[in-house]
C-alpha cells in the first residue's frame, strides 16, 4: 500500500509573546496542535474576507462630493455615511465633513 501526502508549504514564522500567549490559549480551548490552530485561523479570516468588497475610493474636492452627496441624497428618507461612501467611493471622513456642511445650512437632519 502506498501513502500519498499532499503537498504543502513550510513558513517560518516569528510570534510576538503576546501572539504566543493567544496560540497557547486558543490551542488550550479547541484542543489542537499550534499547526492547526494556525491553519483555522487562516481557514477563518480567509471566509471572512469572501464577503467583504473593496472601495477604491475617488480623490475629490470638498466641493465636488459636496455637489455629490446633494445629488444623491435627493428623493432619499434616510441614508448613512457609509452608504453614501460606498455609493460614490467618497472617503467616509469627507462624507461626514459635508453632511456636517449640509446640515449647519439646512440642507439634511442628522438621524435620531
């Protein structure tokens, strides 16, 4: 009988105590060998990141995402920050800036 192995890598790889410490507690927890705890962990932020999207974000002037947000806000009850960010991949700190802008001249009410 012949024994197949499949192939696989070899990092080395440099902890910090405090990384050790969390091996060693999560190792305790699931009663696992570090080599597999470390490959959960992989396993785990690897699914994690499945459903997360990238914005690449625009380089806009104040006043242009100014002209934006206005824009998109029309015939909309209630929107977030992050939405319109995500909407118009306007960084969110912008976003905020204007909506603070847009709210000192009347324009939107912040949500309760």
């Amino acid at each position: 009988m012949k024994t197949t192995y499949a192939k696989g890598y070899v990092y080395p790889l440099k902890l910090t105590r405090e990384s050790q410490e969390d091996l060693a507690r999560i190792m305790e927890k699931l009663r696992c060998s570090k080599a597999e705890a470390i490959r959960d962990a992989i396993r785990h932020y690897a699914e994690y990141l499945e459903g997360l999207e990238v914005v690449n974000l625009r380089d806009i002037s104040e006043e242009e995402a100014k002209k934006e947000i206005r824009e998109y806000l029309k015939g909309k009850e209630r929107v977030t920050a992050d939405k319109i960010s995500d909407e118009l991949r306007i960084d969110v700190s912008l976003v905020n800036k204007v909506l603070l802008t847009l709210w000192q001249e009347g324009d939107v009410e912040p949500l309760e």
